[in-house]
C-alpha cells in the first residue's frame, strides 16, 4: 500500500504560509506599479520646470523644483476650462440616460413576463460583438439627417445607453429572491412601485458600476467626439488637448500637464463611488 504523503505541519506549515502571502503581496505590488506607473511619471513631468532635463538617465521620478507652470500654459495655449466643462456635460448626461435607461430596460428584462423577452436578450448580446467602428458612419448620417452635427447632443446620443450596462443591470435584478418582489406583489404594489422601493435599493453597487463605467466611456472618448464636433466652443477636453501638440514644438511637460487634468475628475469619482462599486460584485442580496 502507497504511503500516503503528510501534509507539513509545525513550523513547516508556518512558514510556508508566510511564502505564500509574501508572493502575493509582491506580485500586488509588481501589478500596482505597472498601473500607476505611467500616471505618476506624467504627474512628475507636469511638475517639473523648464530648466529640469525630463530625459535623464538614470529617470528621475521627484521634480528637484517643483512648479505649476505647465499647468498656466495649457490654460493659455487651450480655453481648457471650457472643454472641461463640455467634457462634463457629455460625461453627467451619458451617466443620467445609462443608469436609467439601463436599469428600467434591465429590470423589464429580468422581471418582467413579456413576449419576445428572449429575443430583446439575445439583441443586446449581439450588440456587445459590434464594433463602434462599423456603425459609426451610420451614426454620423443618422445624426447630420437629425441636424444635430456639431452639437453635445450627438456625442450624447450613440452611448446613451450601453448594451453592457443593460446586461449588468438583467443580471443584478435577476439575483433578487423572488419571494420578495411577490410579497409586494400580495400587498398590491404595481410594477413601478416594486421597481423603485424593492428593485433599485438592492442593486446600488450595480449602479454604481454602470455611473463609473458611463462616466469614464464619455469621458475618454475621442474618436466620436472628434467626428461630429467641428466648432472649437464644443470641443470636449480629449479631442482639445491634441491642440497641445504643436506642428514644430511639443512641450512634454505641458503634454502630461493636459493629461493630469483629463484624469483627475475619473480619480474623484472612482474614490467618492468606490465602496459601492466593490459592492456591486456580490450585488443582489437585499437588507431588511
């Protein structure tokens, strides 16, 4: 008969253990520095002057004389403030259409009995295999048949609910006991009761999770944005930035300057979201 192989035990057991959490943290940090790696370089560029050399070797990540001046120059070379401005228009609009449009069209998907239910399901999934690119000249025409070329309202529109966020929001209201939703339904709460006092309070991580993924989208967009605006008043702040790039000059220090400005407000959000965004991975559990 095989001996049967013991586990290790005692101090064995202990430190083994102890190399295990050790890798794991290494292999934490190896992922963090890769990840806030390029931003914390852009961020030390945009604080170094102009007679810091950027381009030393060994690099030097701290700034020796820190200043804010790149940050004047993007507000004298762009009306910066003005694209931001724009940029958060689109992004808030794109957030208020997707965490209702999706959560009204999610629910109807998971809750509701309706025919066709399957088939409204399986479009959305198809919709998730196609490329922007392929229906961006069809939304370029829908837009300019519609006259709205050159307005926010057409960088608005083709995101304003994503088939994504759809999805999640079916899988979230799925995850709800019925039992529940048929108590209510014994205590005479109609559909649009049931969806707004028992449905949304128990998805507010799913929530979550669609305002920062819709926000962040809108926000990062260039492409679409750089399509159909073609006056300089509405330019969102991705497409105004590239007016940064000079045809014979190119400042990396006023570059990465623009660049900490267009990813500060997603660091504000994700940080003021972040406790419900967590929270909507074991979304579905209902608190009394």
């Amino acid at each position: 008969m095989a001996a049967v192989a013991q586990r290790p035990t005692g101090p064995r057991r202990v430190r083994a253990r102890r190399w295990r959490v050790a890798l794991r943290y290494l292999a934490l940090v190896v992922v963090l520095l890769v990840m806030t790696g390029p931003f914390l370089w852009q961020l030390s560029t945009s604080l170094k002057g102009a007679t810091e050399d950027i381009y030393t070797s060994p690099p030097r990540l701290l700034p020796q004389h820190p200043t804010v001046d790149s940050y004047r120059h993007v507000a004298e070379i762009i009306p910066v403030w003005d694209f931001v401005w724009n940029s958060v228009k689109v992004a808030l609009s794109n957030v208020a259409t997707n965490v209702v449009g999706a959560a009204m069209a999610g629910y109807a998907l998971a809750r509701l009995r309706f025919r066709g239910r399957a088939a409204a399901k399986t479009v959305f999934v198809l919709a998730l295999l196609v490329p922007m690119e392929a229906t961006m000249l069809a939304q370029f025409a829908t837009m300019r048949s519609l006259d709205l070329n050159n307005t926010l309202v057409a960088v608005v529109l083709p995101g304003c609910i994503g088939a994504m966020n759809v999805l999640l929001m079916r899988n979230a209201f799925s995850a709800i006991p019925y039992e529940i939703e048929e108590a209510a339904i014994v205590d005479g709460a109609n559909v649009w009761q049931r969806f707004t006092r028992i449905a949304l309070p128990a998805v507010k991580g799913t929530l979550a999770v669609v305002a920062i993924f819709s926000f962040m989208g809108a926000w990062d967009d260039f492409l679409w944005p750089l399509i159909v605006l073609s006056d300089s008043e509405h330019f969102t702040l991705t497409v105004g930035l590239n007016y940064l790039h000079g045809t014979f000059s190119d400042n990396q220090r006023v570059v990465a300057a623009g660049t900490i400005i267009a990813v500060a407000p997603l660091i504000v959000m994700f940080a003021c979201l972040q406790r419900l965004f967590f929270r909507g991975v074991g979304e579905g559990a209902v608190k009394g």
